[in-house]
C-alpha cells in the first residue's frame, strides 16, 4: 500500500499540469472572451484592457506566465468580479468551504467505512442486501432533496438541530445538517467500495491460509482482507476531498 501511496503522490503532479494545461488551451479554443458582455465597448478601451491583461500576447506566451504565476500561487484578478482578484476570492470564503467539507468527509469516512465493513463481513446475506439498497438510495436522491428532507425531520419535527444559520465552530450544531448532506452520497461509494473490496478479498488464497491458521474472523477481516480492500476507497477519497471542498454550492 505505500508503494502505491508514493506512485499516486509522484503521478498527481503530472496529473494536475496536464489538466492545467488543457483547461488554459480549451478556454482559449471557447469562442468569446472575458469582454465580450461588455457590448458597447469602445475597441481602443477594449485593445487596453486587453494589453494590461496580456491577453494580446501570443498563445505560447500566455501560457508560459499563467504556469509562472500558478506556481508563484498567483491566480491572477477576476474578470467578473473585477474588483478582486482570484486569490482574495478564495481567501475569503475557502477557509468555510474547508470546514464544511472536511466535517462532510469525516462523516463520509466514518458511515461509509461502518457500512462497508457490515456488508462486506456478511456478503450475500440480508444485512449487506440491506445495505446495499440503503447506498443505492443514497445515491439516487440529490443533495437539494435530501437536505430539506433533513430539516424537516431533525429541525422542523424533532428540533434536533438548527433549520438553518453558520455560525462555524463556535456553535457545530449548525454544521451538522449541512455537512450530513453533502456526506451522504460519499458515504455510499464508499460503503459499495469498500464491500466490494472486502468481498473479493475475502475469497483470496491469502484469507483462507489465515483462517487455516486459526485466526478468528475479526481479525481475518481486518488484519488481512481490509488492506487489501482498501486500495479502491484510498483512490476514491482524491476525487471525493476535491469534490467536497470546492462543490457544495447547494
């Protein structure tokens, strides 16, 4: 496992200049431009705007100064809040999607690991079925439904917690609806990776050498299925943190 940890690790820097670069090259292909709202611009105020920008530069040249200043951790201004520029953005409202998604994951992690290790220690039987149909459910209800399905039973019939506000840590309680909303799809692929995993695992020569041997089933299942097992869930949880902390509009 920490060879394939250190393989993803060397990959992902690849991964992301790759990606950086076909998003700058796509947006470039896009017909339009950053001014194009702007009808009545004047072409000598746009030919302006367009220098100070250095969007009048080569392709090769923009390029090479947005991986500079990417690097340099610059994000350059905003050209629909034009006011800001991308970095006083970020600074200004990442630290609460950060809080937001990292609780959302914690609770994902911890449901989906729950859920996986129930189904998975009982493949085939009624409570991984059950399970199973739960995580499917999960996944087919979006977060725009389900979390006024959470306020209604946890805030507007239990009062449980609070219908609605932010008010960060000094008052959790308000981040728990929310965050329970945005674990719970996640919580599911985790569960379905983690049986699947575990129900594979669990068929494997290596298994059945440790059952020989007379090790109990817990620690069968945790010990020497669960690494294995693990592999799909650690790929899954990239995708999953990125999602979190930059999607949770709704």
């Amino acid at each position: 496992m920490g060879r394939y940890l250190i393989r993803r690790c060397v990959q992902a820097p690849l991964l992301l200049l790759v990606l950086a670069t076909l998003s700058f090259f796509l947006m470039r292909a896009a017909p339009g431009g950053p001014f194009s709202a702007d009808r009545h611009l004047d072409p000598v105020v746009e030919q302006a705007l367009l220098r100070h920008f250095h969007l009048d530069e080569p392709l090769w040249r923009q390029y090479l100064r947005f991986l500079g200043d990417t690097l340099r951790g610059d994000l350059g201004p905003s050209f629909k809040h034009r006011a800001f520029s991308v970095n006083e953005i970020l600074a200004s409202r990442l630290p609460h999607s950060l809080l937001l998604g990292g609780l959302a994951l914690v609770m994902a992690l911890g449901l989906g690991f729950a859920a996986g290790l129930l189904a998975g220690a009982r493949a085939g039987g009624f409570l991984d079925r059950g399970i199973m149909v739960a995580a499917i459910l999960s996944l087919s209800v979006p977060a725009f439904v389900a979390g006024p399905l959470l306020q209604i039973l946890c805030s507007v019939r239990h009062r449980w917690f609070p219908l609605a506000g932010y008010e960060g840590w000094r008052n959790p309680e308000y981040l728990v609806l929310p965050a329970l909303t945005l674990a719970i799809p996640f919580a599911a692929r985790i569960a379905r990776l983690l049986r699947t995993g575990l129900a594979e695992a669990m068929g494997r020569d290596f298994v059945r050498t440790a059952r020989a041997k007379g090790l109990s089933e817990p620690t069968v299942l945790l010990r020497h299925a669960l690494r294995e097992a693990l592999l799909p869930v650690l790929s899954y949880l990239g995708p999953a943190t990125a999602a979190l902390a930059t999607g949770s509009l709704v």
